[in-house]
C-alpha cells in the first residue's frame, strides 16, 4: 500500500513514516517545514492534488498545534484559525474529489467548545463524516520533538531536565492526562489502514493508553532519570483543558492494544535526545 503522510514531519508523522518503511510499505511524505511548496492552506496547490491522486491511503495529521503553552497562547488568534481552516479545506476538498480512504486525526479535546482548538477539530470530525473517512481521536502522543516551540509536556520536562536541571512547571501539576507512545500510536495507524473497508465509520477511534497521570508524576518520572533534578511547581490551575475529564471509549481495543508503559516511553525519548545531543556537538 502507498502511504501519503501530510504533516510527515510533526510529532506523529516522522514517526509514522520511519515506522511504515520499516515494514515495507510505500510511503510519501507532506510537510510545510519540509519546503513551502507543501502548504496546505495554499489554494488549489498542485503537489498535494498530485500526492493524492497517486496514493492510496491518506493520513491526515497536518494542523497548527502544538503543547500547552502554544495552544494557551496562539489558539485564539485569527493567525490560528486561519491556518487550521485553510489547511482543512483544501485538503477535505482534494479528499473529496479523489474519493481516497483517510485517516482523520481528532483529538480528545473535540467536544471542548471553549477551545478553539477543540472546535477546528470537531469542525474536521464533520468534514470527515460527510466524506465517510475514519476518525481517529488521538490521546496526547509523545515522541522526541525538534520544535521548541510547540513542544508538549513530555519532552518539555525532559529538556528542561537536561539542560537547567530544574524542571519548571506551567502549572500546579495536579491536572491529569492520557498519553500514548508515538510507536504504539503508529502500529496502530497502519492497523487502521490495513483494515479500513471492514471498519465502521460510524465509530470514534480512540488512540490512548487508557491509564490516567497526573503531570507531576510525569516530572517526577523524569526527575529521577535525571538523578533527582529539581522539579518547580507553577501557581495556576491547567490553563488549556480546564480539568475537563473525558474517558475514552475501548472500542478501538478490538483491533490493538498499546503496549508501551509511560515510564518506558519517556526513558526511551530520554536516550534518543541524548544521542541527537551527542550528534549535533560533534
């Protein structure tokens, strides 16, 4: 099967495109950040109407996102709405138009109307239904990340913890979260697509660990793999989600499992960002 991954460099996706050719599969990739040519929100653009013409399963991880900090400070402004809008629209359009098999990564916050975020996503899950792809409700996934800017929780400690020894936190840390490691997450992906004309399209797809952590817990894991690095907790109260507690339907366990404990998870991004460390100071 060919494979087009569009947002193939984001925290998912290079991992989905490292995983696929490990198992043989052909895949193509999509990614602003790998030239300007492969910008979604451009209008009738050539190279994705071609990549979707010429694949035969589409994923469709591409948005404007990124951790707790970029969503607390960019997801309320037009810039961000316009970028998400866009890049679905033309997208969905060429989806559309081609008739391809999809993949639609949702989020867990989708039913939350007072994230903007949140809403573009639900906004995606509609798009998707009309078009009868699959939704994928993605559960915080984490991986190493190269941009510091849209770094999620995990990773955000972990770099703190490896170059300040001091893990400084946004907030009080007492919020609890869901996370799923990216190579459980892409396992699953190609489950998905290997048996998408026999899903129900009717259902959500829930990609989680199915295991609630506090994100103090998260630094304190950390913390020790770093020899007890000091951990700060922040005065406020989660900023982005609002303690709102979902709770993701199993349905999804029929066909995969997740595998990948959280403290192995992190130990295994620990050790590959050191090696990228121990890369880029050669």
């Amino acid at each position: 099967m060919n494979h087009l991954i569009l947002g193939s460099s984001g925290q998912i996706g290079c991992y989905l495109v490292d995983f696929l050719k490990r198992n043989n599969e052909e895949i193509q990739t999509f990614d602003i950040i790998s030239t300007p040519e492969e910008d979604l929100r451009k209008i009738q653009n050539e190279n994705l109407i071609n990549k979707i013409k010429n694949t035969d399963f589409v994923h469709f991880l591409a948005f404007d996102v990124g951790g707790s900090k970029y969503l607390n400070k960019y997801q309320h402004t037009k810039q961000f709405l316009d970028n998400n809008v866009m890049l679905m629209k033309n997208t969905f359009e060429a989806l559309e138009f081609y008739k391809k098999p999809f993949i639609f990564s949702s989020s867990q916050m989708s039913n939350m109307n007072y994230s903007s975020y949140g809403v573009l996503k639900r906004l995606g899950e509609f798009y998707t239904k009309s078009l009868d792809g699959l939704i994928v409700k993605y559960w915080n996934v984490y991986g190493v990340e190269t941009d510091e800017t849209k770094a999620h929780v995990i990773t955000d400690f972990i770099k703190k913890a490896m170059t300040t020894k001091h893990i400084e936190m946004m907030t009080d840390g007492e919020e609890e979260r869901q996370f799923l490691y990216a190579e459980d997450c892409c396992r699953c992906n190609k489950i998905l697509a290997d048996n998408y004309d026999a899903l129900d399209k009717t259902k959500e797809y829930h990609l989680t660990s199915f295991e609630w952590s506090k994100i103090i817990d998260i630094a304190e894991i950390i913390s020790k793999e770093f020899g007890g690095v000091r951990i700060s907790k922040g005065q406020i109260k989660d900023p982005v989600q609002n303690n709102k507690r979902n709770e993701p339907d199993p349905f999804i366990k029929r066909y995969w499992q997740p595998e990948v404990k959280l403290k192995e998870g992190i130990q295994k991004i620990i050790k590959r960002m050191r090696e990228i460390n121990n890369e880029n100071s050669k």
